[in-house]
C-alpha cells in the first residue's frame, strides 16, 4: 500500500500522481507542461525595446 510520503507532495496535495519514466529517473506529470511553458516563452520574439537597448549597449563597448 502507498501512503502520500511514498507518492511524494503533489499526491498529499491532491495533485496529479502520474509519472513517466525518464532513463533511470522518474519524471513527475506536470514536467512535460512545464517544458512546453519554458518552450514557449524561450521562442517569443525579443521585444523592440530589448533589441534597442543591447544595441546602444554595444555600441558603447
């Protein structure tokens, strides 16, 4: 039988108990959600603002 300890925090919590096998380790349920989360914000486009701001800084090198 598993208690919560064995099944770790998301269980005691009420959280999303899967998990996948990753290599030797296991990965938690939510891993893959939060890949694509850090995916999608790593593909946005860098904002004008940024884009200006590290050119006056190279220039400035």
């Amino acid at each position: 039988m598993h208690t919560d300890r064995d099944r770790g925090a998301g269980a005691a919590r009420g959280g999303d108990d899967r998990h996948e096998k990753h290599g030797d380790r296991e990965k938690p349920g939510w891993a893959d959600g939060l890949r694509q989360l850090y995916d999608s914000v790593v593909d946005e486009p860098l904002p004008d603002s940024f884009k200006d701001l590290l050119a006056k800084l190279d220039d400035k090198s």
